[in-house]
C-alpha cells in the first residue's frame, strides 16, 4: 500500500497546481470526471509511440503488442472487480453505452409485454430512459422505488414494488446527485428470490470503494473509467458469463464475426462479440494504469481518506443557516456527494460565484429531473470529492460560500 502523505499523492496530478480565474483551483467536482494522474497520462503517449496498432487483426509486432496491451486491461479490470473471467468483461465508451447495451441487447430479448421493469427516483438519465423506451417499445410496466425525505430507499419500497412479475431490476449503488448509499445487496437478494435479473449503476462507486461482483452476486455492472482516474471514452460492462452468452450482439461489424457470407454470419466468442469495431486501446491501457494506481494507494484507505474529507465537509456546511442540505444526514448512508443550495441563490449563480474563488462545484439537475422534481427542486449545488482533496480545499470552498450572498446584494 501507498503510504505517501497527501500532499505527496496530490503531486501526481498535474492539473491540481493550475489556477482558475488567479486563485489556486480547488476541484470539487469529480462526481462528472476526475483529474488524471501522471503514469495515467503517460499511458496514452506511450501506447501511441510504441504500440499503436488494430487489436485481434494482425501478425506483425505491433498488433501483437496492441493485443497484449488491450487484453491485459480486461484481466486488470477482471481481478479489479474480482469477476470470475476476463469474458465477462466487455470494454464501452462508458457506463452509458454500457446500460444502453444492456437495453438493447438483453432488454429487447428478455422483456415481454406485461413484464415489470423496477427502478429507483434516483437514477441518473443513463439509467432511466434506456428502461422507459424499452417499456414502451415491449409494452412493459416501468415502476419506480421512491425514497424519504432524505434520499433513502426504505425496504417497504423494495418489498412492495419488487414482484412476481419484475423480470429485471437496474439500480444505482450510489447516487450522484445525492450522495445516497441504496441498499443494492437487500435489493440484489430479493430481486434474485422472484427470479429477476439486477444490473448495478456503480458509476459513482466503483471510484471510490472496493467492490466485489462474487460478493455482491449482481447479474451486471457498469462503469465508466474517466470517474475513476481514466481516460474519458472508456467504461465497463460486466456481466455473468450465461447471462452474456445469451445476449445477441449490439453491434454488427468488424471484429465480432466468427464467419460471414453472403447471407448469414456466425459471431465470435466473448467478449468480442460485443465489441465491434477498432476498439480504444489507449483509453483500456489508460484504466488499467488508472486501477493499479487506485490498487496501489489502496481502495480501503480511499474509502477512509473520502469519509473524514465528507464528515468535516458535512458539518463545516451545517454550520451555515444560509445552506440547505439534501440527502442523508446519516454519514454511514452517502458517499462523498453533497448537494446542497444557497437560500435564496439559484445554484447556477452560486456556481458562478465560486468560480470566480477557484473553486469548481456543479450545478443543475445533474441528470436526474425526475429525482429533482419528485423533491420538488428544480436544482442543486453540488460539491463531490476524491481522495486527493484536502481539508484546506473545503476551507476555501467554505469560504467562499459565505461570500456568495454578498455577491448578490444579501449582505451576508
């Protein structure tokens, strides 16, 4: 394990000493993406001056070394998320296109009409319209788990709305624009009791916990590697090996055949009949560096380094009577996501503001308006954090949201 101090990690990321605006950049918004280390950065050019080349399609040494570097990435991925072999792992532009896949792939063979498919209010966009164009394209019931006034999915919910007729479950582990921690194991297990099929959003998890497919036994995961140190471009389907051999492909082209003739084509093994085309090569190799550095600084350590940063986070903004919390008051419950807002102050406005302290938060409705609107929001604030944060980055951002009133005429 890496046991640098933090101040030596944040030296790995070039873009934590840039200035924003003539203030030192204080970067609270690694909920959409994080900054990218050095070795991760490295990667890339690397790949492109010693190994550029198509995967899978040549004999000559750099294809080889393409191949070598590609496949080495799904094995890193594999052990990562401790998935039983590298075929079920399949390589995406990010978690998106993975649900999308997922859809179009499993959805539109497995769903029938009549069929319920169940999700939570919490969902982000990429996890909600694929499962409402499917129901209607399969005349299918979309039914939704609703949470508390704090953002939590209560097991009344998961009783009540999982039924005999739920033939597939696709939750959020945690979500991005609460914070909230849902119960996916409880849901997982009683999704699997009435014989549904459960994929896991673990966009925001993945980056910052050590998470177990074996352990978890859900039926599919998704990721994205630019929230966790990678590049952008590339993510992560997992799936059970059965459950992947059953799905015919998304795509049609390049690389996914077995034998094609004039009239009918056979499709190869997995994982590649699920990657058609050039894959990105550069962006696999770039998670891959991106896991052994999360791997090395150690995902335990993550977890804890992230819970002191939103505990001290948390109750610095509690403090503020200007400051409207949302999601869990219980710490043990949210991530390193606080969605908060200003009273009185669009948070688009205090976003501005910030900015002009150095400080980069987010704002809107973080693709997530039903969730909003079910709160009845029509926005958020929202600061998130990652391991290389510090506690003097909370102070600035702290400071400069009791400046924000000023800014607009509240004298305080």
């Amino acid at each position: 394990m890496d046991g640098r101090s933090i101040t030596e990690i944040r030296k790995d990321f070039p873009s934590l000493t840039l200035s924003a605006n003539g203030k030192p950049l204080v970067y609270l918004d690694n909920a959409a993406t994080t900054q990218k280390p050095f070795r991760v950065i490295a990667s890339l050019k690397d790949y492109y001056e010693r190994s550029n080349a198509n995967p899978h399609r040549g004999a000559h040494y750099l294809s080889i070394m393409a191949t070598e570097a590609y496949e080495s990435s799904r094995e890193v991925v594999r052990a990562f998320i401790n998935a039983w072999s590298s075929r079920e792992i399949i390589f995406t532009r990010n978690a998106t296109e993975s649900l999308n896949l997922l859809a179009h792939s499993y959805g539109m063979t497995n769903i029938k009409e009549g069929d319920e498919i169940v999700i939570s209010i919490l969902e982000h966009h990429s996890n909600l319209i694929p499962w409402q164009q499917l129901a209607k394209a399969k005349k299918a019931q979309l039914k939704y788990l609703y949470v508390d006034s704090e953002g939590q999915v209560k097991d009344e919910e998961i009783y009540t709305k999982i039924t005999d007729k739920t033939k597939l479950v696709s939750i959020t582990h945690i979500s991005n624009a609460l914070g909230t921690v849902t119960p996916v194991k409880r849901i997982i297990d009683f999704a699997h009791e009435k014989g549904a099929v459960v994929i896991v959003d673990g966009s925001q998890s993945v980056p910052h916990i050590k998470l177990d497919v074996k352990a978890l036994d859900a039926d599919f995961l998704v990721f994205s590697g630019h929230k966790m140190l990678g590049p952008m471009g590339i993510g992560v389907l997992y799936g059970k090996e059965k459950l992947l051999e059953a799905m015919p492909p998304f795509l049609f082209g390049g690389d996914m055949i077995e034998y094609v003739h004039e009239q009918e084509t056979t499709f190869a093994e997995l994982p590649f009949k699920l990657e058609a085309g050039t894959q990105n090569v550069e962006g696999a190799l770039g998670l891959k560096e991106a896991i052994l550095y999360l791997e090395k600084l150690g995902m335990d350590r993550i977890e804890a380094m992230e819970k002191e940063l939103t505990a001290y986070a948390f109750e610095r903004l509690s403090e503020l009577p200007i400051i409207e919390l949302y999601g869990p008051r219980d710490l043990s419950k949210r991530s390193s996501v606080i969605s908060f807002n200003v009273k009185d102050v669009h948070p688009h406005d205090t976003a501005s503001i910030m900015d002009a302290y150095g400080v980069a938060i987010r704002a809107g409705h973080h693709c997530a308006q039903p969730l909003m609107r079910y709160m009845n929001l029509n926005a958020t604030a929202r600061a998130s954090f990652y391991f290389y944060n510090t506690k003097d980055e909370i102070d600035i951002f702290i400071d400069s949201l009791k400046n924000v009133r000023k800014w607009l005429g509240y004298g305080s």
